[in-house]
C-alpha cells in the first residue's frame, strides 16, 4: 500500500504520482509543478488522495453526464511532471468535471 494522489485533466488524461515525489515547502513558497500537459487547452480539472494495492475505484464524471468507473491500480505511475495516460475519450466540447474516489 502506498500513498499517492490522482490528477485528472479536463482532456480526460491522469496519472498517479507518489506523495513522496512532493517537496515540502515554507510559507511564500511558489508552489511545484504537478502536470506537463500536452495540448494548450488541456488543465487539471481534478485530483484526489488515493492509496495503491487496495483495490480502490475511482469514478471520473464529464459535464456531459459521461462517466468511467476504474481501478485505481490500473492507472499509469508517473513522475510529478510527466504527462499522463488517457483515461477517457472526453467527447468535443465536453470536459471532465469531478472524480470520487
């Protein structure tokens, strides 16, 4: 088991990074960059706290009312500034809106 956090972009890509791969940082601090996102409209629409080897499912939901129920354990491991894998084909227009662990 292990600690980590799910980041989901609008484009439907995500990925799992360790909590580890987070610095701690003082006050005034500027903050880290969590996702190198491919297209120039694509953002981080959404992330969650998540614990590997468990089982755990996660429902990623579109504004479109789509809606993907997965393992957590199938979704990629990456480094805090990779891109990630695609999760869901996000329908033109359509966005990924939440994710529920």
């Amino acid at each position: 088991m292990a600690e980590a956090a799910l980041i989901v972009t609008k484009n439907g890509y995500g990925k799992i990074v360790g909590t580890d791969d987070y610095p701690t940082r003082g006050r005034g601090g500027k903050g880290v960059r969590t996702f190198k996102v491919l297209d120039g409209d694509d953002a981080v629409a959404a992330a969650a706290h998540v614990q590997t080897g468990m089982g755990q499912r996660v429902l990623i939901v579109t504004a479109g009312g789509m809606a993907l129920m997965t393992e957590v354990d199938n979704i990629a491991t990456r480094s805090r500034t990779a891109g990630g894998v695609k999760l869901m084909e996000v329908d033109e227009g359509d966005e990924v809106a939440a994710l529920v662990v």
